[in-house]
C-alpha cells in the first residue's frame, strides 16, 4: 500500500506530458483597428473576383456616361431591389451561422461524451472477485498473451488501449465528416491498437472509390460515396478485433465506406463493454453503471448523426443562386442611378456597395460547412490535440479503480 501511494505522489514527475502545440482559445479583448487592416481569416480573398467585375462595370458605365450617353436611371429602381437582397442576406447569414453553431454544439457534446465514458472505464473498471488468470489471457491485444501475467497489469494495458480509442473515435469523426477515408493520417499514430489498426488499415480506400460520382455537400466538402455491395459469406478472411476469443464477422468484401470508420470503433467499444461485464470486471458499478457507458456510446453515435446532417445536408440550389441573382442585378443597376449626379465617383460607391453585399454572402457561404478547412471553419485538429493530451494525462497521472490503488487526496501523515 506504502509503494503504491508513493507512485501515485511521484507519477507527475515520473511521466512528464508534453505541452500543447496550441493555445486555448478564449475571448480575446475588443480591437477595431487591427480587424480593420487584417487579411487572414477575412473574406477578401473569396469575393475578390465579383467585387473587381461590378467595378469594371460600373467604370464602363461612367465612361459612356463622360462620353455623352444617356445611360442614367431613376433612382426609384434601386430601393425596391434593396429591402429584397437586405433581408434575403440576413435570412441567408442567420441560416449559416445556424449550422455553424450546431456543428460546434454536437462536436462539444461529442467529447463531453468521451471525456465521461474514459473516466468511468479508468475508475470503475477493476478485478473484480470473480476474476481469475483465464481472465487475463482472454483480454486480447496484449503481446504477453500465454505469458505468466497478473490479471489487474492486462486489464490496465487493455483500459489504455480502450481510452486511446475513445480519442481515436474523435479523430475518426473530423475526418469521416471531411470525407477523408483511412487510417493512414498522422493524428492516427499511437491510438489504435496494432491489430485492430492492420485491419482497417485499408478502411475506405478501394481501386473503384474514384469511378464512383459524389454530388457537392458544399462547395469545399464532398458527400460520402453512396453504393452497395454483396457480402462474401465464404471468404477465409475475418475481422480480428480488438479483443480475440469471439466471433467476428466476415466484412472482406464489405464496401469500405458503408460503415463509418467512428461506428466501427464504437462497435469494438460496445463489444469491450460486454467482454468486461462477462469477466466481472464491472461489479463495482453494477448493471447501472455499465448502461450509462453503454448510453455514452450511443450519444457519440448519436453526435455524429448529427454531424452528418450539418454535413451532408446543404442549403437547396434553388436558395443560392436566386440570392445571388438578386445581388447581382442590384449592383449592376446601381450606377445606372447615381452615375448622373456622382460621374466618376460612382465607381468606388458601387465598389464599396459590392463590398459589403458580397461579403455577407461570402461569410455565409464559408461557414455554412463547419467542418471543413477553410480559415473561419471549426479547429477540430486542435479540439482532438486536447483531447488526446486529456486522455494521456489520465492514463500517466490519475490513479484507478478505489482509494485503496492510491488517492491524490491523501495526506503524507495517512500513510
């Protein structure tokens, strides 16, 4: 008990983590002034193009308009135009902004969730007094498989295993809704277990997956590739999970994309969960306890659920383009109404006027994806860096199960 209190006080030491790459965001101070001349992250670079076009028109018509041409209007035009395009752009942001807030709610409720669920496996999982050394050699994915090993060091390598993955299932997540199949990213490194990791290796990757046609979800992310495929029911290949000693179905020919990388992952969790509970590993808890794991899992299913629907589900055509009809024909009447009392100063007006209607639409357009790579869209890269920075303090730093494996609140005279 003395040697493993004095682990628990000098693990801190023992495992130093290493620090974040990034900073936290937070709600920075109000400036004016440094947003005004700032060009990252602005919407600039995206509506460039159309501001220049009205621009050019609006020169050309004050040119014909210096060369003597009627080509003014009655300023009764543009006011009619205007409360249309005005409140068609404020539905058009609201609806966007919408989507964008939805997608961090569920993405927060999705690590809320694993945050939770690894808490509970690392304290409420332990040896119960029904287990035996059968017990240990069932965990699978342990290298000391046949080896002489206490039951409580397995089932710590298979909770760390466990807790990785639930970070895995978040990185799973952000690259399933950028429509980014396989395993072979960098944020994959060191959180699925070698054998489950060799298995879908290939995950989403197929010889054919770029004959199959995808409609845009958005302009900067693809839907997922819909088709179907027979599975063989004969094959001598078989899925080794992450723990050996069970059934396993045969998904050899299975289409790499019919089942979310994230759902699979989760489904080797659910299965972890009943293995435990069958060795008596969650007595602790009791059959209460075990459904709320089992109802965190279903949430982060449910969380990605609605991911998918922000993701895949975009704003009708129809709404887009008549929207942007509607701009374009108000600022291409716009100096038709104040080039004969403006002249040459017509040009910067309609460009500023260009500006700000154009901007709107761009914002929108940009933020109405959550999850893509744009400037303005979500950080999930560095929302699964903490996370996982989370999970390894857990693993190095807190200690498990009761009081009695160790408790950061003793006291050195308890000792």
């Amino acid at each position: 008990m003395d040697s493993v209190n004095s682990t628990v006080k000098s693990i801190g030491g023992a495992f130093p983590l290493k620090r974040h790459h990034f900073k936290r965001r937070v709600l920075r101070k109000y400036s004016w002034l440094p947003d005004v001349f700032r060009y990252r992250k602005s919407v600039i670079g995206r509506i460039i193009g159309p501001v220049l076009t009205v621009t050019v028109f609006a020169t050309l018509i004050a040119h014909l308009h210096f060369k003597g041409y009627e080509v003014k209007l009655t300023n009764q035009v543009t006011p009619l135009l205007g409360v249309v395009v005005g409140l068609i752009l404020v539905f058009r942001n609201g609806t966007s902004y919408d989507r964008y807030y939805e997608g961090r709610k569920d993405f927060g409720q999705m690590m809320s969730n694993v945050r939770n669920l690894a808490r509970l496996i690392w304290v409420n999982v332990t040896p119960g007094s029904t287990t035996n050394q059968t017990s240990s050699t069932v965990l699978a994915s342990d290298p000391t498989k046949g080896k002489s090993t206490q039951p409580r060091a397995t089932l710590r390598a298979v909770k760390c295993r466990a807790l990785r993955l639930l970070v895995a299932y978040a990185v799973a997540a952000r690259h399933h809704l950028r429509n980014e199949p396989g395993t072979h990213y960098d944020d994959f490194s060191g959180l699925l277990p070698p054998r489950f990791a060799h298995e879908v290796k290939g995950y989403g990757i197929t010889d054919s997956s770029a004959s199959i046609s995808k409609r845009d979800a958005s302009p900067y992310v693809k839907q997922r590739a819909k088709g179907t495929q027979d599975l063989e029911h004969n094959g001598s290949g078989s899925r080794t999970p992450l723990m050996e000693g069970q059934q396993s179905a045969d998904i050899r020919r299975l289409l790499d994309n019919a089942l979310p990388l994230p759902l699979v992952i989760a489904h080797e969790l659910t299965r972890l969960l009943l293995t435990w509970r069958t060795m008596g590993y969650c007595e602790a808890i009791g059959p209460a306890g075990l459904n709320s794991m089992n109802t965190l899992i279903q949430g982060m299913g449910d969380q990605l659920t609605a991911m998918e629907r922000v993701a895949n589900t975009p704003i009708p055509a129809s709404y887009g383009i008549h929207l942007k009809q509607c701009v374009t024909l108000y600022l291409f009447a716009l100096p038709f109404t104040l080039v004969s009392d403006l002249g040459w100063r017509t040009i910067p007006v309609v460009t500023l006027v260009a500006f700000t209607l154009m901007g709107i639409e761009g914002i929108a357009q940009e933020i109405e994806m959550p999850f893509g790579d744009d400037p303005s869209d979500l950080p999930l890269a560095e929302y699964c860096d903490e996370l996982r920075d989370e999970i390894e303090y857990i693993i190095t730093r807190l200690p498990e199960g009761t009081a009695e494996d160790g408790s950061l609140l003793e006291d050195e005279d308890d000792i």
